[in-house]
C-alpha cells in the first residue's frame, strides 16, 4: 500500500513538473505573439477558462495513472529520456520568433521549391514551423514544439492511444501481429510501443524522410522496426497484411480527398478483423467547453484542412472502407476513435443478405 503510494506521488510530481515545463515555454511562445492574440476576433464559441482546462488535465492524468494501475504500461518515469528532450529548450526558444514571423505574415509557402516529387498538400510550413516536415532541424524540434503546445500532456494522449491496441493484441489469434503507424514522425508513438512490448512488429510510415530518420534514432535500432518513406494514400503493403493501425495528429492535416483516399487504403491493408485506432483532435461537440479552442486554432497556427476535419463524419469516412466504430474515448483534447475491419464472412453474409432482399 505505501509503494502504491508513493508510486502515485512519483507519478504526480513528474507530471506536475512537465505541466510547469512545457506550459512556461507555451506561455513565452504565446508572449512572443501577444499581438497576434489580440487580433483574434470573438470565436462563435467561448473560450476554455483556466480552470475547466486544468480540470481536464487532471482528469487525463486520473486516467494515465489507472492504466499504469491496471498494468497496461508502466510507468511513464525515464529521467534521461526527458533530460535528453528539455535539452531542445534553447533551440526551441531561439526558433519561436521565425515562427511568430511567419504568423505575422500569413507565410506558409516556403517549401515549394525543391519538393516537386511530394504532394502539393504537403510542402507547407504547418504550424508555421520552420522547414514544415522537410528538415532535419524540423525533426529535431517536433516533439518538443507539440509537447509545448499541449503544456505537457502530449504524451498522455497518446498513450491513451495505447489501450485499445493492446486490447486487441491481448484477444488476437495472429501468431506475430503487425502494427503500422501511419504518419509516425519522428516515432515518439512507436518507441512507447517498444517500451511496452519490445517484440511486437512495427512499422513506421511517414512521407518525410528527415522524419524517418530521427525515427530510426529515436527507436534506437530496436528489434522488428521497419520504416518506409510513402504517402499514406498509396501504401506500399499488400491486401490484408495489417493487425492492427494507428494513426496520431494525421488526418487533420490532409484535404478532404486525401482523406477518403488514406481511409480506403486502410482498409485495404488491415486483415479481416483488424483494428485501426484514429487519435486526432477532438471535434466539434466532443468536448463543448474546448469548442472555442477549434475555431482560432487554424488560423493561429495555420491548419489549413482542420475546419473540415472538425465537422467531419468518421463514421461516413470509414464506411466505404469496411471499417465500423466501435468504441470512442476522449483524452482531453485527442479523441481515440476505435474502426473494425468486418470479417470476411460478415461480408459474405451481407452481401448473401443483400441478393435475399432483391
């Protein structure tokens, strides 16, 4: 009983701390634009108040710690590994006035040249970050930049993301099931994986190959950790090769069409009974009081697709692809949409009862 204590006082001291970590440096980035935040017009919706925003961090952090309870990973304590990434600070901090720059003025194109052999969609500046997705130095500061972004929690979110996939692992028949990352950047989603099952196959998708690279450092040279560089709107893996997909902070980022593309190329790849984990950005009506939250984020940090994204139906989405939800979590502001790939013999049947009805 006093070690679960004091493992619960571990737990929240180290998250307290990255709490006042990050949300400094999102505060010094937020002065730095202090101009551009009082040019914001009032949103349709309200604005989230301080307290209901701690209110939902706690309520992620409540949740974090049960699952550590529950043994569904351990505890996320690796001194190192936040020494390692708190050392970006400096780079960060040093970056931040490009970034308000280009807010300043609207700047979002400085990737064309070059880049040709990439979709048009992809050769921006998102976030306003310098190098979008194309750089080294792009690479080196992503992690930091998202965990500044959500004060802290961005790696409770997407362990969160966690739960169903170990679900279904735990349940699956497959001998040596396969999880595929769809969009996994520098693989900050993969190396929590290997931390949890080091076995397991995986493999990371990403169209930037910078990205890939630090992937590949930040994976370490684990075992079963593939990479391969492609659009996730033409994957290059076979019909029915896939266990089990996620994908993390994508599918806002993509046009419309893309969107259905990715989703048809998902359920091509998944296995029958496969699952594919969506954890994205909450949508409108997810959680009410952060509705304020989605209509200033495209503008402030230049998402040119996320207003259709907000107001899109998944269900619709997936539907084409054979994929059905069956279940739906929200973690403060990701929510963790869980798809099915129907049986083969559910399709069999459908179709069966489909000639009856003629």
């Amino acid at each position: 009983m006093l070690n679960t204590a004091a493992q619960a006082l571990t737990y929240t001291a180290a998250q307290a701390a990255r709490v006042a970590f990050y949300g400094a440096h999102y505060v010094a980035a937020r002065l730095m634009a202090r101009d551009i935040f009082a040019e914001i017009k009032r949103p349709p919706h309200p604005l989230p108040s301080l307290g209901a925003t701690l209110g939902a961090m706690r309520d992620l952090f409540v949740q974090d710690w049960q699952n550590v309870q529950a043994g569904l990973y351990p505890m996320p304590l690796d001194p190192m590994a936040e020494l390692r990434r708190a050392a970006v600070s400096a780079h960060f901090l040093a970056d931040a006035p490009r970034v308000v720059q280009r807010q300043r003025h609207g700047a979002h194109e400085e990737l064309q040249a070059g880049t040709n052999a990439l979709p048009h969609y992809y050769r921006q500046n998102f976030h306003y970050q310098t190098g979008g997705y194309l750089s080294e130095g792009s690479a080196r500061l992503y992690d930091f930049q998202v965990e500044a972004l959500f004060a802290g929690t961005a790696d409770a979110m997407r362990r969160r993301a966690w739960v169903p996939i170990a679900q279904f692992l735990n349940e699956t028949k497959a001998a040596d099931p396969v999880l595929l990352d769809i969009g996994a950047g520098t693989g900050a989603f993969l190396s929590f994986v290997k931390s949890v099952r080091p076995q397991l196959r995986t493999l990371a998708l990403d169209l930037s190959e910078p990205y890939l690279a630090r992937a590949r450092h930040t994976l370490g040279g684990r075992n079963n950790a593939s990479f391969v560089a492609a659009p996730a709107e033409n994957m290059p893996m076979a019909d029915d090769s896939i266990d089990a997909a996620i994908s993390i902070f994508v599918f806002h980022e993509l046009p419309p069409k893309i969107r259905e593309a990715v989703a048809k190329e998902i359920g091509r790849v998944l296995k029958p009974g496969g699952i594919f984990v969506l954890a994205e950005t909450v949508q409108y009506g997810d959680a009410p009081k952060f509705d304020g939250l989605l209509d200033v984020f495209p503008s402030l940090l230049y998402e040119p697709y996320f207003s259709s994204y907000a107001t899109a139906d998944l269900d619709a989405l997936f539907a084409p692809a054979g994929l059905r939800r069956t279940g739906t979590d929200i973690a403060y502001l990701t929510k963790i949409a869980v798809f099915r790939k129907r049986e083969a013999r559910e399709g069999v049947f459908a179709e069966s009862k489909a000639r009856e009805s003629v």
